[in-house]
C-alpha cells in the first residue's frame, strides 16, 4: 500500500521527524531514518497561538489568557444533551445524594484530561497519531472504529436535543422528525463557520479533543521551561472549565422541589423544560429550549472534528471537513428520524440513555491508550507519569471496565432475549472484553513490563520485534528558523535493534 502525502501548504526544506516517517514499514516496527514522508498537520504555523514572554519566571495571567481555549472547548462533551438527560434522572432519583458521584467522576475526568493534554504538549502528536504508531493494524483500526462508534452516538445525541429544542420553541407546531430534518442545516452552518475563521479553535472533543486542541498554542519544546509551562497552564485551564461545567451541573439535577414525591419520575429533556414552564413560566421553557439548542449545535461541531482528525491519525486518511460533516450527521440522522416518525417524544428521549451506555463502553478506549502513551519514557522523557498519576489512572481504568461489565451483564440479562440473540451478545462481550485485555497488555509493555514478554504470543500480536533494551532515537533540532510551515515533534518514539542487521527501529508495541 503506497502513501501520498497531501500537499498542506509546505514550502522550503522538509525537516521531517524520522518518527513520523515511514508509514509503509512492517506492522511490528518503523525504521528510524528521515524520507521525504510528512504526516498530516493539525495546525499550520500561521494558525498557531503565539505564547508572550514575560520578564518574570513566575505564574502570568497573560500566558494563562494565551493558552485559555482548549480546556472550555474540551469542557463542551460534558455539557452535551446527553450529559444533561443523566444529570436530571440522578437528581429525580437521588436528589443530592449522589452529587459526590458528579464530583468524583469530574476529578477523574480531569485527570484524564490532564494526561491527554500532556501527550500533546510534550510530543507534538495527538492521541490518534500516537495510536497510529505505537499500534498494530488490526488493534488501531478497531480503536478507530470504536472511536467512530462514539463519535456516532454522541451525533445522535446532539440530533435528538436539537430537534427536542425546536419543538418546544416552535410550540409542538414543528414536529419531532421535523427538528430532526433541521438538523441538516447544522451542515451548512458548520461549512461557513469553518470558511471563515474558526478551523483553527474547534477540534475534537474528550480524550482525542484535548490532545489534539493544545497543539493549537505555538510551543518552543527543545526548551523544557516551555514545555512545564505549557502543562501547567493547560491544566489550569482544564481544572477552571470543569468546574464551570460542574457549577452548571449543579441546577440540572436540583430536585428540591419533588422532596414530597417519593413516585419514580423518568426525566428527559422534553420533561425538563414543560417542568420549568409550569413551575416558572413560559420563559423559563424557552430558555431551557434555547441551552438545549446551543449545547447540540456546539457538540455537534466538535464532533466533527473529532471524527475527521481520528481519521487522519488512525488511518493516514484525510477527508474534507464537508464529507466528514456529512458522513456523521447522515448516519445519525437516519435511526433519529425513523425512531421520530414512528414513535412518540418519550421513545426519542429514552435513547439517550441507551447512547450514554455506549459511549460509556467506549472509554477504555481512550483512556488506556492515553495512560501507556503518557507512561512510556520512551515518549515522555521526563514529563512521564509519575507513580501517583499511575496508579490513579489504573485504577480509574480498572474500575471503568468493571462497572460497565457489570451494567452490561445486567441490561442483557433484562432483556429476557432469545438464545440467538443473547448468543451475539454473549460473543460481542468476550470480544469486547479481549480487546480491553489487549490494551491492558500493551499498557504494562508501555509502563515496562518486561515479564510479559516471555510468552510467545505477547511478542508476537502485542509487542511486535521488541528487544527489551530501550533507548531514544535522538533529534537534531536546527538553530536557524525553518521555512517549512509544519512543526516537527520533539520527541522521538522507541528504537529497538530488531534482526541480524541490527538496524534501528521504533516499536509499534508500546
């Protein structure tokens, strides 16, 4: 398979990073040597953020202000519509009892959010491109799929809240499949902001947003001060969005006023606003309707993003953002819309919790990636995670698959299926469950786990030629400004000697 890389405005020499290079390499492992190849750049130089010196060495609210953007861009998923539908059933069903939960899960999402951010910073790939090569094909392109499943469910969920949005504004005068159609204005919408001015701030969202999003900020990363100055003010940033967002949170699941109601109500986003209609006035409901509206449209764009830049990472493939746009928002729209025409407000609505679960059993797939990537010294240097950020970030694994084993054992076994039915579940969960083991494997490789790596099938479906001696494939850095408009990484992946020729060569196994 032959790569063409595509032209993205390059002029002057190519000081092309010998890990990035390459692409056509066996599955186990890359060469080490620069070639003509160059890989697709999130940003130009031109769109990049400059940082401003300061005369002191000290915490500058002019740096905080440089770097402020992709922490509340990022902070956007956890305003969706979806996220807001949950946040009312909990405080239906638990008043404030679990706001400590709401808590704890925005503490560890941060921590998440932190490393993700770190792994960009430090060395100048997002999540996806770092999957692409530290992954083998079959592995990388089932992540990619996963991610696309996501990126997917989160669309349909954004669907759903704009066209619950339009009828309640428009009265119950539009109707649900209505909105749905609407929808597709959002493609249009997104086009013209994406012409004029905005590709260089919205991105994709979550684990894959963030990495991505901090590579918009303009970084010297041959100078370490830089890069610590980078991360700091980063999670600074991340840590003020989230709190908003909690602060935001917080009225969502208020449910003071049912102290009396001991009776189970299902909450959705269509209940939600009648409920603020009649308890506050019709203004009330508008407004809902309108954060309803906005918190679609936004998601909606950070999607796209998203999906288009796990497809430039994972499968080496660029799209044009329109046919990226199109792509989502068509294979949501149609099981949106069928679900619209031929049911009521509450089958629509009710969705959204089987979308939460899924984007639930999609978080492995972010999160162990981006825990092995960020604890290999290899790649980080001495930005690597410490033990207290790994054990934190395991456990936060751990505790991600069992409770999503456990949830998933409990919803199949309420369906009361047929055997055949119950049969492809039973072997979607084994698969499921496999291919977070595989993850999990290649995370203790990346952490440098060497006893795995005596058995025969580790080596050869995980760790791919791996020599346990590790070293980094150093780089040259050239002290005269380049005219090339693409920032090179800093940092290069693992070298290994691999064969009798003892060639070095960078690792896909982690």
């Amino acid at each position: 398979m032959s790569f063409n890389p595509p032209n993205v405005g390059q002029s002057g020499d190519n000081n092309t990073n010998p890990a990035l290079s390459d692409r056509n390499a066996p599955v186990g492992s890359m060469p080490c040597e620069n070639t003509s190849l160059t890989p697709f750049q999130t940003y130009l130089s031109d769109d990049k953020i400059k940082i401003p010196e300061t005369s002191h060495t000290g915490f500058s609210f002019k740096k905080l202000w440089a770097f402020t953007g992709p922490g509340f861009l990022m902070s956007i998923a956890y305003l969706d519509p979806g996220n807001i539908e949950s946040d009312l059933q909990s405080g239906t069903v638990a008043q404030y009892k679990l706001l400590w939960v709401l808590l704890s899960a925005t503490l560890l999402g941060l921590l998440m959010q932190r490393l993700a951010a770190r792994l960009g910073v430090v060395t100048g790939l997002h999540l996806a491109e770092m999957c692409y090569r530290q992954y083998k094909r079959v592995p990388r392109l089932l992540l990619w799929l996963m991610i696309e499943i996501a990126i997917i469910g989160s669309d349909m969920q954004e669907v759903i809240g704009t066209a619950v949005a339009i009828y309640l504004l428009s009265n119950r005068v539009i109707p649900l499949w209505g909105g749905v159609l609407i929808t597709i204005v959002d493609t249009f919408t997104f086009l013209f902001l994406d012409k004029y001015g905005l590709r260089a701030v919205i991105m994709p969202h979550n684990l894959y947003l963030h990495s991505a999003l901090v590579k918009s900020r303009e970084i010297d990363r041959t100078k370490k001060e830089k890069v610590r100055d980078a991360n700091l003010y980063f999670f600074i940033e991340a840590a003020i969005a989230l709190l908003h967002d909690l602060c935001l949170k917080h009225p969502s699941i208020n449910a003071s006023i049912f102290a009396e109601n001991k009776e189970y109500i299902n909450a959705d986003l269509y209940k939600g606003g009648i409920f603020l209609g009649c308890t506050y006035g019709v203004a009330a409901m508008y407004i809902w309707a309108v954060g309803i509206l906005a918190a679609g449209q936004s998601s909606t764009m950070t999607g796209t993003y998203a999906g288009q830049f796990a497809m430039e990472g994972f499968l080496n493939l660029q799209w044009a953002r329109w046919k990226r746009v199109l792509f989502t928002r068509t294979i949501a729209i149609v099981p949106t819309f069928c679900l619209a025409f031929f049911s009521n407000i509450d089958d629509l609505t009710n969705m959204n919790d089987i979308l939460n679960a899924i984007m639930s059993l999609q978080l492995p797939f972010a999160t162990i990636p981006t825990i092995a990537f960020t604890s290999n010294p290899q790649i980080m240097g001495e930005f690597v995670n410490g033990i207290g950020n790994k054990i934190a970030s395991i456990l936060l694994s751990i505790v991600v698959i069992a409770i999503n084993t456990y949830f998933v054992i409990n919803t199949v076994n309420s369906l009361e299926l047929h055997w055949f039915p119950l049969l492809l579940v039973v072997i979607a969960g084994i698969m499921y469950l496999l291919f977070c083991a595989y993850l999990v494997i290649h995370m203790a490789i990346a952490m440098g786990s060497t006893h795995l790596l005596r058995y025969n099938l580790v080596n050869k479906y995980v760790a791919g030629p791996l020599d346990t001696t590790l070293d980094i494939c150093p780089i040259s850095y050239s002290s005269e400004k380049s005219t090339n408009k693409t920032t090179n990484p800093p940092y290069q992946l693992i070298r290994v000697p691999v064969g009798m020729d003892n060639r070095k060569r960078i690792s896909h196994g982690g």
